[in-house]
C-alpha cells in the first residue's frame, strides 16, 4: 500500500486529497486531505470516486484511427496516429490555408498543466482565426466586463468569502457546483461561517436551490432579467446618494445617464423582483460593513451576460467593496501571471467570416463554429483539432455542430474518451490517466479567495506505450510548426522555455524538475511574485498557503485612463437595447439549466457511484405548469432550435412559467457504456446557437423560449 497527496483535477475547487493504492496502482480510498491549509479535509462525490475514474475502463489506452479504406476507428501505434495527424492537418493547410484549420479548446484544458501550458503556443504557431474555447460558452461575460473595467480580461473580482459580511449570489449554485470563478473549498461551510459571523446571504434564482435554501432571503427571478434588477440596485444607490466610492473611476456621469430609466419599477415587471425588495437590496449593500456581489453561470450564458457581470462590479464599486477586504478583491498567483498581456483590453481585432461576430480573446464564438464549418468559400473550417472538449454535447444547437463535424475531412481530439464529439475524429489521442499526470492549477490560482499553490507530481509512472498530455500537445505544436511527425517533444519545450526566459537566459541551466513541463514550471514559479519554485512546492506536498486575498487594484488595472471605468463604450451601447426590452412580452415558458453534485458537465455520466439517484436527467417543471398542461411522466419540449422528449419531473423548487433540463447528457452514441445505458437528452438541442450575448459572443443557455406538451 502506499499513500499519495493529490489536487482534485476535476473542477476549479483545487480540493487537496489524500489517496490509498495498491502495489497495483489501484485507488483503494481517496480521503480529503485534512493537512491542505486551503480546502483542510473537504472533498465532494466526485473526488471520492477518483480512483472509479481513473481506472475507467473505457478510457482508451491506445490512439485510434480511422481506417481510411472502411472508415472504422481502429487501435493503433502513436507513431502512426502522429504520421495520420501530419497528413491531415498538412493537407488541408496546404490545399486551403492555415484559417481552414480550427482549434478548440474543451474545459479540462484549463486545468490540465500542458493545456495551460500548450494553449497560447499551439494557437500562435497555427495562426488561425478559428479559434475556440469553452470560455464563449461559459465565462467570456467575466472576461470582458472586466477588461473593459479593469482593462484586464483576467481581472477576475472575486468574493472575499471568509471575511465579506454580506454576499448577493446571481445565478450560481455554489453548493452543488462546489463554486466558479470563486474557488472555495467547502464552500457552503465558507457561507455558514459568513452566517455565524452576523452576516447575510441572499440568493437570486430562478429556482429554490440547495445554496438557496441555506441562505438568510431567496428570490425568484425570471431568467435573463439579471441586468434588470442589477440596474435597479445601481439606479437606487445613485437616486438615494448611497455610493461609497474609493478607488479611482471614470464614467460615473454616464453611469447616472444610463441607469435612469431603470427604475426599481419599471425593472419590476421584467424581472420579477419587487421593487421595493431591490430599493431594500441596495440600502443593505450599502450599509453592510462589507458586502459582495456574485454572479455566475445562471447570469453569464444569457443574452445579456456582460452587461450582468459589468453591473455585479459597479455595484461592488459604487459601495466602496472593489479591492477591499470583505468586498471583492484580485487573487495574486504563484506562477508568473503570463496570461495578463499589458495592454488596455479591446475585442473586435478581427470579424467571424460568416456572422461577422468580434473576436474576443483571440477566440470566435462557438455558437458560430457550424456556420464557419458548413459554409462553402475561403477560409471555411475543414479540420479541427480538439483538446478536452465535447462540443457535441456542450455547444449551444449541438446536433447541428454534430452534423457539422461528420462532415469535416480531418479532425483529432485529445481526449481520453471516445464519445459523442470524438466518434467523429480521424484521429484520438488519448492522454494518460490522472494519476499519471502532474498537476499544477495555474489559472484557478487568478480566482481564489485565499491565495494558495500545490503542486502534485505524478502518482503512477507512465508506460512504454503512452505519451503525456504535454507530449502529445508538444508534438501537436511541432507538426503544426512544420516540423513533422517524428520531431522530438523536447524541442517544442525548449521553444517556450526559450520565450519564457528571453530576458534571463541565464536561468535555464539551473531549471529543477524530471521534466520538460517540471522545468516551465520551476521557471515560472521563480519568475513569480512569492519567488517560490518546484523545490518550495515540493517541501508543501499538502500545499503552500500565501495568505488571504491583499488589495492590488492598481497593480493590476490597465485601462487607458489608469481609472475603473464605471460605463465602458461598448457595454454602454448595448443599453439601448437593454431597455427596448424591457416592454418585450414575457414568454409564456423559458427553458433553463441545471448541474447536480455528482455530474460534471458531459464526462462523469460513466461512473456508476456518480450516476443515478437524484443526478438524473430530467426536466424540472412547476406542479402548476404540469397540471396546466396536462403534462404526463414524459413531455415533449420545443425551441427554435428543436425538439426533445424528455422524462418530467414536478417539483415546486423551480418558478412556474420556467423548467431547467441539465446539460452533459444525450449519450446514446457515446463509446462509454454505463453513459450510454443512462443515456439522457441534449439540452443542446434546444438551445439556440443564433442567439448570442453580442458583447462577448459567449451562448445563451438561460432563458430559452420553449412549448411544451404531454408525449
Ligand atoms: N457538480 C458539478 N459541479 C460543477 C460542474 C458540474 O457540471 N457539476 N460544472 C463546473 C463548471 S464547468 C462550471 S462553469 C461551474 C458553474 O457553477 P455555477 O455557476 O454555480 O453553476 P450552476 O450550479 O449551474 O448554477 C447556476 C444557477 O443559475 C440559475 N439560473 C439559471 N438561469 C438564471 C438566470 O437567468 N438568472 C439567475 N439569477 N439565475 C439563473 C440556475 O437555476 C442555477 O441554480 O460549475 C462547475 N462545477
Ligand atoms: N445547456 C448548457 N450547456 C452548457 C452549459 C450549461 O450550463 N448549459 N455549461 C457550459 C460550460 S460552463 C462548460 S465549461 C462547457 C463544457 O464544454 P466542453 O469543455 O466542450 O465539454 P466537457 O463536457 O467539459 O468535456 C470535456 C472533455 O474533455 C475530456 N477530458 C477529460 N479529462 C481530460 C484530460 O485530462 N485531458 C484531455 N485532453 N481531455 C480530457 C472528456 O473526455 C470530455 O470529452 O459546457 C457548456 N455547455
Ligand atoms: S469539489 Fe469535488 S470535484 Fe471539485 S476539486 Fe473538490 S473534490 Fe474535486
Ligand atoms: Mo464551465
């Protein structure tokens, strides 16, 4: 038997663990690490069913490639599925030039070492403008409310949980979600110490869920309206002179402008909230010690997602909680933060072929992958390469995206599984398992509320037979460089080593670590702002507490004012639009989301311990809203975009006139088979992928108009 510590890989929550194995390398136990400062003996289903996981045995072992005379996916040798990729991707770049190649960029990316690592290199190298990335299906809102705030995309304000004294939660279900863009082990535990300390929780939802039930208020709101009721607070703390500012911005007169209109009762109606309750909320923000608002999935994936997450930061400035402690503040990473680019942010560099949608990023968004797939003409996508992602399932309109891929003539996936997007690969490169893998979170450390580091080697070496995730992305990155399919791995590390230390050359030689990704990471450790390196993580096998959150606003603001700019342009201009709406006709039936404790968007339905029980894949409908009509055990749901049966299940947690389907299911042609035998519906396939928050591009998840009738 032998002990080892490990980061949970499996969601932003960074859990440390404590795992049992066999002289095998069999997980027998997998226990919370009580010794990690950060998460101290937390841990949900899912890291306990790491070891089910990682020995799934469906994950492939081997490549598989497409025979191209019957067209099966059969096992074969890594040399000839990196000699297939080479012929593929260099066929079309050549025939059809480098835009006709796309990169897509799945969420465990942003976990993963070599993701974080390979991520920005593979997308230089390539030089495509079809780039993709789970973020415009999730995030973007974030990333471009505060870039243009901040004028820092990775300015991410986060809750100063452990010592905030009021906390408004939007759209997020922290207790099953375990948080997001808010990383907190225990989160719920983390509120309960906010209650005990006389503070106060409110939760806006569109259903009474498990963090709603503990907080001290939870309110209904129709979906989408988010900006509503954000606008009302801002509107009130304007009109009633309740603004505490202290830190430097710029627009506050447009501010004043812009909110006019929106007054507590006139939002009302759209949103739902009383006004009288939103005039209440902000004279709470207002004169609560220290308060912070928080809004994520349920806000972003809308179709006003950035002006929500614009309006959540004006607010936490306008009350004096921006870089403050209690409010919300800017975590501080161990690693060097190398994603923060040093100028102003901006969006639009560059326009999508077919809907002329802006860039952001570096990225399109993926609700116009299949339109830049299917549509004839110069720089059309023809081949793909996916790293960790599942768009089949994931995407806004997947079965259209579905389609798409089957008709792409090459495509490859990273992934360890064949399932409902990699079916379609000509190639699959599976990485290692978990336990073979390193791992260091390097972006979840930018939305922390405590700043920590861990690093965890690997547990189990790897064999003859496989590649790690940074081998196979470094071979990636060579043949895409035209280097071709035997270049060694090596070379493509010595390249980002090379731009890493190009000020200090003379760092390379004294790099500690049994690996190329080791050795980056030594690099950017020292180069970082605690001075820390391998050996230093190292000598903390359960993890290095760097202490709570400390303002840092002006190290990090990069507007071109040098201020916080409270009305951007471009959020601005989208206002307009905003109020129009607000004498739209509420539809009569909109369709919204859902994630269980034991699920993990499209990927963890294959672990028999996870699945089953309440995590199932049905549709959430108000008892009024069944009985009105007529609705049986089944009920058939239609959008704009298509339609599904699905399984009913009444419950009085979710607001008439709204139902919530989870996403991540749809399995029935998926290679995973207790997935497939439990196989659910793709929520996907009623989301509509023409609908997009235009600011940042990212889908519109919530909120989806939908009928219904018994089936
Ligand atoms: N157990 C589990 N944990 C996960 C994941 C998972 O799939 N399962 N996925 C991970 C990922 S990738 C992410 S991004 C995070 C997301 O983390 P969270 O943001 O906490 O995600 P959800 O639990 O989906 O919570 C979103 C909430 O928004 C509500 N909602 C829907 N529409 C609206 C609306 O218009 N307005 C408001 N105010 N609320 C609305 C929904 O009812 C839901 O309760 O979770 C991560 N953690
Ligand atoms: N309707 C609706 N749709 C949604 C959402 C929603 O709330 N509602 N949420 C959205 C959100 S927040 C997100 S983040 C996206 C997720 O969208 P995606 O990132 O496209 O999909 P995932 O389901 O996370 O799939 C992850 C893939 O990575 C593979 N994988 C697992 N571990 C590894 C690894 O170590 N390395 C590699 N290379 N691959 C690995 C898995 O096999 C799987 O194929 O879904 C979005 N889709
Ligand atoms: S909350 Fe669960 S899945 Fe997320 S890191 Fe912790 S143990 Fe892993
Ligand atoms: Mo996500």
């Amino acid at each position: 038997m032998k002990t080892a510590l490990r980061t949970c890989p499996l969601c932003e929550t960074a859990c440390g663990l404590r795992l049992t194995l066999d002289d095998a390398g069999s997980v027998l136990r997998v226990e919370g690490d009580q010794d990690d400062p950060f998460s101290k003996g937390f841990l949900c289903p899912k890291g306990a069913a790491l070891g089910q996981l990682d020995e799934d045995p469906d994950r492939l072992s081997r490549p598989l490639v497409r025979d191209r005379a019957d067209g099966e996916l059969r096992p074969a040798s890594w040399d000839e599925a990196f000699a297939e990729v080479h012929r593929g991707l260099t066929e079309t770049m050549a025939a059809h030039g480098r835009d006709a190649v796309a990169l897509y960029f799945g969420n465990p990316t942003f976990h993963t070492m070599a993701g974080f690592l390979y991520r920005q290199p593979l997308t230089q190298v390539l030089g495509s403008r079809n780039v993709y990335s789970a973020s415009t299906i999730d995030q973007m809102p974030k990333h471009v409310a505060s870039g243009l705030m901040f004028g820092d995309a990775f300015a991410v304000a986060v809750p100063d949980l452990d010592r905030t004294d009021y906390m408004l939660i939007l759209g997020a279900n922290p207790v099953e979600s375990n948080g997001s863009l808010c990383v907190a082990p225990n989160f719920k535990g983390r509120l309960r110490a906010l209650q005990e300390r006389g503070g106060k929780v409110v939760v806006v939802d569109p259903r009474l869920t498990r963090t709603a039930e503990l907080a001290d208020e939870h309110l209904f709101i129709r979906p989408g309206t988010d900006p509503y009721l954000l606008f009302g607070i801002v509107h009130t703390l304007l009109a009633e002179s309740l603004t505490a500012l202290d830190v430097e911005v710029t627009g506050l007169d447009e501010l004043r402008t812009l909110a006019r209109d929106f007054t507590p009762e006139a939002v009302e109606r759209a949103c739902g909230v009383p006004a009288t309750t939103t005039v209440r909320l902000a004279r709470e923000l207002a004169a609560a010690p220290s308060a912070s608002v928080y809004a994520r999935i349920g806000t972003c994936t809308a179709e006003f997602g950035s002006t929500a997450q614009w309006l959540v930061d004006v607010i936490n400035a306008l009350t004096g909680n921006l870089d403050r402690p209690g409010g919300v503040m800017f975590a501080k990473t161990a690693a060097l933060e190398i994603f923060r680019s040093g100028q102003p942010f901006s969006t639009g560099a560059w326009h999508s072929r077919v809907r002329g949608l802006p860039e952001v990023l570096g990225e399109f968004p993926v609700a116009t992958m299949a339109d830049e797939i299917e549509t004839p003409g110069e720089g059309k996508i023809r081949a793909l390469i996916t790293i960790g992602g599942n768009p089949a399932l994931s995407a806004p309109g997947a079965p259209r995206l579905a389609r798409a891929l089957s008709e792409l003539d090459f495509m490859v996936c990273v992934d360890p599984y064949l399932n409902e997007t990699t079916r379609h690969a000509n190639v699959i490169l599976p990485p290692p398992r978990i336990l073979q893998s390193p791992h260091f979170d390097f972006l979840v450390q930018i939305i922390m509320v405590r700043n920590y580091a861990r690093f965890s080697p690997p547990v189990l070496p790897l064999r003859d037979d496989q590649r790690s995730e940074a081998a196979i992305l470094a071979k990636l990155l060579l043949m895409l460089a035209g280097q071709g399919p035997d270049a060694d791995p090596s070379g493509a590390e010595e390249m980002l080593l090379g731009q890493l230390l190009a000020t200090v050359p003379e760092m390379r030689a004294g790099l500690d670590g049994d690996d190329g990704t080791e050795q980056i990471l030594d690099a950017l450790l020292k180069l970082g702002s605690y001075g820390l390196s391998l050996e230093a993580m190292r000598e903390a096998p359960h993890g290095l507490d760097l202490g709570p959150l400390q303002p840092r606003l002006p190290e990090i603001l990069c507007t071109a004012s040098g201020k916080v700019d409270l009305a951007p342009t471009a959020l601005a201009a989208d206002v307009p639009r905003l109020l129009a709406r607000l004498l739209d006709p509420v539809p009569e039936m909109v369709l919204i989301g859902r994630r269980h404790l034991r699920s993990n968007n499209s990927w963890m339905h294959n672990v028999p311990s996870l699945i089953g029980g309440s995590n199932r894949c049905t549709l959430h409908v108000h008892p009024q809203d069944v009985a009105r009509l007529g609705l049986g055990d089944r009920a058939r749901v239609r959008s704009a975009a298509g339609e599904v049966e699905v399984v009913v299940e009444a419950t009085e947690t979710i607001m008439p006139g709204v139902v919530s389907l989870p996403h991540g299911w749809g399995h029935e042609d998926s290679g995973q088979a207790v997935a497939r035998k439990n196989a659910g519906v793709n929520a996907n396939a009623l989301t509509d992928e023409a609908v997009v928050d235009p600011v940042s591009g990212n889908a519109v998840f919530n909120g989806v108009p939908v009928s219904m009738l018994p089936a």
